[in-house]
C-alpha cells in the first residue's frame, strides 16, 4: 500500500537523531496508531455487486447438460422434464470425517444437474480445495461454490482453480450473479451483511442491501419460480428473537418463491413443496460438517435436493448414510 509506505518511511525519518527525543517518540506513536488504522480501514470484497466480475463467455457440457457461462452468469439452454438442485453447505473444514461424509453426500447427489455450495465450507486454500475436491470428485454437474462466513474471497479462488485443473466442475460463486434454468430463475447473494460476521474478516465477502434489493427486482421480472440463494438466513419475522439478516427478508412485493440459504444451526429443513406464489418459503441443506459446531443435537451431515418442474418446487432433505 502506497499510504502504508510513505507512513514507514516517515517514521524512519522522525525516528533519526536529527529529532528531539521526545518529539521524535510522540511522532513515532501517532505514525504507528495512523499505520493501525490503516490497516483496519480495510474493506472486505464486495461480493454481491451487480458490476462484479462475470465468467468469460464459454460453453461447458456436464454429463449430460450443456451450460452457457457468461457475465450474467450460467444458463441451462433445454432441459426435458425436471430441474434437481442439489445443495450443500458449512462442512466447517476439512476434517477426514468431513471429507468421507461429503464423499457419501455427493454420491446421493449424483442424479443432480447442478450442485451449490452455501458457504461455510473452509478457512483456508488447503480445506477448500479438499472439501471441494471430496464433494464433486468424478461428479457429472458443475458445483457454484459461494463464500460464506469461513471462506476468504482469494482462497477461495485459489482453491477452485486448483479443483477445477483436476478435472472437476467447478466454479467460483463471485462470479455466478444468477443462474438461469428451464422453469426458474436462481439470484446469488455470497458473503455476510456485515464485515463484523465474518470469520474471515476483510478477506470475506460481504454484500449491501441495494445489492440484494437489485438482485430481488430481477428476479421479480423472471418467468418462472424465483430463487434467492444466499450463505446468510434471511429474517425471520416469525420467530420471537430476530435472527437472520433483514436485507434477505422478503418484503410486500418481493415476488421470491424460495429463499434458500446456509444453515442457522445443524438441522436441514424438512420435506415440503410449492409453487410459484411469492410465498419466499425458507429452506436450509443444514451443516455437512461431520465434527457439528453449529448448536443443537449431535446428527449426521446433510444436504438438499431442490427439484423443479415447471412452476411447481419440491425440497427433499438427504442425510449421510454411511
């Protein structure tokens, strides 16, 4: 940083024998809390923002399906029949009871056409880049993997290029604004609402009110059912304590059918379905970490299964049978 620089030199220079002492310490301590603040001034990735970076344009056939890759993100051209989303989130890390669990949910997820990751998946290159490896290792359907809470934007990206030069689909969910499918529309929101959430601080991602409140009026527009798929649970105004974030919650006129999100503690929601009604019905995959930080009881690892069928949704949940 050219700030931090010019600030170092500085206090060189005030630290010489040129300078009083005294004058020269005073000096030195205001320089030292000025460098603090510079650093702590830092700003985490603003992950959500409509002008991010997009994907090249680029076609990508997986198994069976054939996806458009752009700076709007991916599109599934055709499809006959149903859609099936699998979705997976907060593995905690790469633990080898993880790892093995994450193996088992990726083979129940096989039938899937596309599988997304909500976050919460590791802290570092190496957990990431295992995790991921172990869930979409010989998989046929590309996995978006989102930042969550853990995930530092260019680990992140690090550990997707490494999975991806082995072979495996995979791809960096900064760069997937939305996801275009036959029957319904899917917008990402990756990262915290705030920077104080983040256990990657201001390597982590966060996003802004307007950016979901953009991604909301698209979606709106979109034939179809309209997803919202964020790392972060939305408010629940429901409940008697506030939990969640209130940019995520759907408002009147909001026009979201699914919001489907990272789990608040380790249980996926249960089976349910629905259609295209606005109804913005919450579904979680629960926690695939198999050492469970999350509270509640001890269970197994879980995920998700979203299947799409026209204007009709329905959500299965799927645990780790060993």
């Amino acid at each position: 940083m050219r700030l931090r620089a010019l600030m170092a030199v500085l206090l060189i220079a005030c630290s010489g024998r040129s300078s009083p002492p005294v004058a020269g310490a005073r000096v030195g301590l205001a320089l030292t809390a000025a460098l603090a603040a510079a650093d702590s001034a830092r700003e985490p990735w603003r992950c959500a923002a409509a002008d991010g970076p997009g994907l090249p344009d680029e076609t990508l056939t997986v198994g069976t399906r054939t996806w458009q890759l752009g700076v709007h993100g991916l599109t599934l051209g055709s499809a006959d029949g149903s859609v099936t989303i699998g979705v997976i989130a907060d593995a905690g890390g790469s633990a080898p009871a993880t790892l093995a669990a994450l193996g088992r949910l990726g083979g129940q997820l096989a039938p899937a056409d596309l599988v997304i990751a909500l976050g919460g998946m590791g802290r570092t290159r190496a957990e990431l880049e295992a995790v991921y490896g172990a869930l979409a290792n010989g998989a046929r359907w590309p996995l978006i993997a989102l930042p969550g809470d853990l995930e530092p934007a260019g680990a992140l990206a690090e550990a997707v290029a490494a999975v991806h030069a082995h072979g495996a689909a995979v791809i960096d969910g900064r760069r997937v604004p939305r996801i275009e499918l036959p029957g319904a529309t899917i917008a990402i929101v990756p990262g915290a609402g705030e920077v104080s959430r983040l256990a990657a601080g201001v390597e982590g991602c966060v996003y802004r009110a307007d950016d979901v409140a953009a991604a909301v009026a698209e979606l709106a527009a979109r034939p179809g059912l309209r997803i919202l798929a964020s790392a972060e649970a939305p408010r629940d105004p429901a409940r008697d304590a506030p939990t969640g974030e209130l940019a995520l919650a759907a408002g009147d006129g909001a026009h979201i059918d699914i919001a489907l999100h990272g789990p608040t503690n380790a249980a996926a929601s249960a089976a349910r379905n629905g259609n295209r009604d606005g109804a913005a019905v919450s579904v979680t995959p629960g926690s695939s970490d198999a050492m469970p930080r999350l509270p509640g009881a001890r269970r197994s690892p879980t995920a998700g299964v979203l299947t799409v069928r026209g204007n009709a949704w329905s959500w299965q949940p799927i645990a780790d049978v060993k």
